[in-house]
C-alpha cells in the first residue's frame, strides 16, 4: 500500500469522526450531560478519554487553538462532567447521528470493524497521547458506536503525527492554521471564529510566514509555502500508513465506508470551509 492511500482512508473515516462536532445529536449530547456551550462540549468531549486533564495539556495536544479559548473551557468542564460520563454520552450521540445521517450504516459497520480494529491495534501510540488514549476507550458493543469509536482513534492517530510534522517544521498553532488556510484559500478572518485567535495576532502571524517567504505580503501562499504545506502532508501519510498496513483489503474498507462518509459530507451538517481541511465531493 502506497503512503498516499492513508490519506484516502482519512478522507472517509474524518466525515463519520466529525459527526461528534457539528451534528446537531452531539451538540445537544454534550449539553445534555451537563457542559456549558459549544466550546467547553468540544474540548471537553475530545479531551475526554485523557481524563480531568490541566488546560495545558489539552493546549499541547489540541495545538492549533488560541490558549484563552481553551481555558475558558478546561478545566471547568471536569467540574460539571465526569470524562466517564462524557464518554459515554459522545458515543451514543454519535451513533444515533451516523443512523440518521446514513441509513444501512449498521450493515457497514458489521463488516468495517474488524478492519477497523486492525488497524487501530497496529498503530503506534509512541508520542501520540490523544490516539493512545482513544484505544484504551472500551469499544462499545453498539456496532455503530464502536465504528465511530475506531474512526476517533485513527484519525486522532494521524493528527497526532501530523502535529509531530508541524512542530519539527517549526509551525506553531497559529502559523500552521494560516499556512493552510492560504493553500485551501481560506480568508484568515476564520481563525478568530474557529480558533480563536485575534486579528492582530493573525496579522503578526502572517508577517512572520512572509519574512520566512511562505506568504507573500497580501497573504497569498508562495510556491516555497506550497511546497512545504504538500510536504508536511505527505510526511502526515507516511506516518498513519503503517496503521493500515494490518488491514487485510485496504480498498474494500474504504468501500464501505464511503458511502456513509459521502451522505455525512452531503448532509448540510459539514460547514464549508472548515479548519479539518475537508473539502466538498
């Protein structure tokens, strides 16, 4: 199996993981059990398989947000929710999203989680603290909550790595956020309402990537910037592949779950752009 094909594989199993931020099921799942608003449900979601862990710590291991946003949220989030109950919660709001969004994932699921669950044994959890603490999560015995709990720890697996890859590039969180958006051709105004970051820290930021001629002075990406965006990601799929290497029919797991992935992406629930880097299909 080529490196590249881990990067199709991420662009099936990313669509049925993002269910657990956008659909309207986890959103009031996170309410449910108690977290206050969108941000402290997502990083206390996320987070939640590492434990009532300091802000610190899910600012290292979350790396592209604004420090202030995530302390808004962590850890106060561990005081109106235990990670154990959180846990629970986001697997079954995730399951009945997946259901709602893509009927017949049951049948899928059946089939996709050996493979699934091939792969995840096989993955290297060395350095990667937000993967290794997703495969030590019970896989529930609910099929369709286990295949979204095998795409959490694979595509938490490759985001692990790819931080990795950032940080050796010398990218910080802020840096890393506008490189890419000005490869995808995302306005950098967007950071602030994704990542929190403010417009004179965007502004600063941008004038260091162009003194190290990566942008251009309007905030345009230069070939050199493009060139190391592609090489970033192509060092992102040497690192997930070796995961997939353990599974035994590489393309029939990507038909199956493509279906699914295609209905999630076409659901209207997936806003476009999206700091993920998923593109319309």
């Amino acid at each position: 199996m080529d490196d590249s094909y881990a990067r199709t594989l991420w662009s099936v199993i990313e669509p049925l993981h993002i269910v657990t931020y956008f659909s309207p099921e986890c959103v009031q799942g996170h309410k449910d059990v108690g977290l206050k608003g969108f941000w402290m449900g997502y990083f206390g979601a996320r987070a939640a398989p590492m434990g009532p862990v300091p802000a610190g710590v899910v600012e290292a291991t979350f790396y592209g947000f604004h420090p202030d946003r995530v302390r808004r949220a962590v850890p106060d989030a561990w005081s109106f929710a235990s990670p154990g109950d959180i846990l629970r919660s986001r697997e079954a709001s995730a399951a009945r999203a997946l259901r709602r969004l893509a009927p017949g994932i049951d049948a899928a699921a059946e089939k996709a989680n050996p493979l699934l669950a091939a792969a995840v044994e096989a993955a290297d959890g060395a350095g990667r603290a937000l993967f290794a603490a997703n495969r030590d999560v019970p896989v529930p015995d609910d099929p369709v909550a286990a295949l979204w709990q095998h795409a959490a720890s694979l595509r938490e697996h490759r985001g692990d790595g790819h931080l990795a890859v950032l940080a050796a590039e010398g990218l910080d969180g802020l840096r890393s956020n506008l490189l890419a958006a000005a490869v995808n051709g995302v306005a950098f105004d967007m950071l602030t309402l994704t990542r929190g970051f403010s417009a004179e820290e965007i502004a600063a930021g941008a004038a260091d990537l162009a003194g190290r001629g990566l942008l251009a002075a309007d905030g345009a990406v230069t070939g050199e910037g493009r060139a190391l965006r592609a090489r970033i990601e192509d060092r992102t799929d040497a690192l997930a592949a070796p995961a997939y290497r353990a599974v035994a029919d590489p393309e029939g797991l990507h038909a199956l779950l493509e279906p699914a992935a295609r209905l999630v992406m076409e659901s209207g629930e997936v806003p476009f752009p999206n700091p993920i880097g998923l593109k319309k299909r």
